[in-house]
C-alpha cells in the first residue's frame, strides 16, 4: 500500500515537473543562434580533453610506479635511520650493551627530514585537505 502511495505521489510530482524542464531546455537548446553552439562544443570538447589528460596522467603515475624498484629510494634512504634508531634504542638504552654516537650536522638534519615525512606527512597532508575546504 505504501509503495503504491508512493509511486503515485513520485509520478505527480516528479514526471510533469521533470518533462517540463526537459522540455523548455530542449526549446532554448534549439532557440540558441550557431555562435552560442559552437561555444558550447568547444567547451564540451575541452572538458573531454581535460579528463583525458587526468587519465593519461594517472596512467603514467601508475606505469612508473608499479615496479619495484620505483619504489625502493624512499625506504632504502629511511632504513639508515631506522637502523641506527633500533640500535640506539634496543641495543645501547634497553640491553645496555654499548654506546653510539649521536648524529651530527647534516646528517642529523636528515634524519629529522626523514622522521617528519613519514610520521608527520600525513598528518599535514590531513591538515591541508582541511584548510582547502575553507
């Protein structure tokens, strides 16, 4: 019963309202002199290749980062730190069984560098997606 309700309040409402619009936007379609449609053409033209380029794009990202090797510079540059963070943490302070040096000038620069990119990357990558939508 309810169904039946609602599909009679759906076509009252909805189908001569719907083909009303449908119908005034095909009379000023056909209405609209030859400059105004070749501008629109040209506009739907231009939106379709721009998608097309975004496709083209994000196929390319994903050709050249779907080797493995690709991939290896970030990690393998990152595995120094956290060698010497492991062995810092585990070996010299938890089993006590030797000292190493503290990192000094640049290369503690980057290790600082590395840290915030992949513990702090995403969180800024969150934040900026935030102030974006204001």
């Amino acid at each position: 019963m309810l169904s039946t309700v609602l599909a009679w309040l759906g076509n009252l409402i909805g189908g001569p309202f719907v083909k009303a619009a449908l119908d005034a936007y095909r009379a000023r379609l056909s209405a609209e002199n030859t400059s105004e449609k070749i501008v629109a053409d040209l506009a739907a033209r231009e939106l379709d290749v721009a998608a097309r380029e975004r496709e083209l794009a994000t196929q390319l990202v994903i050709v050249e980062q779907g080797r493995w090797y690709t991939a290896l510079p970030r990690p393998l540059f990152a595995g120094a730190f956290i060698i010497y963070t492991w062995k810092v943490v585990v070996w010299d302070k938890v089993f006590g069984l030797g000292v190493t040096d503290p990192l000094g000038g640049d290369v503690a620069q980057w290790a600082m560098i590395v840290l915030t990119a992949y513990f702090g990357g995403r969180s800024l990558e969150k934040v900026a997606k935030i102030l974006a939508r204001k």
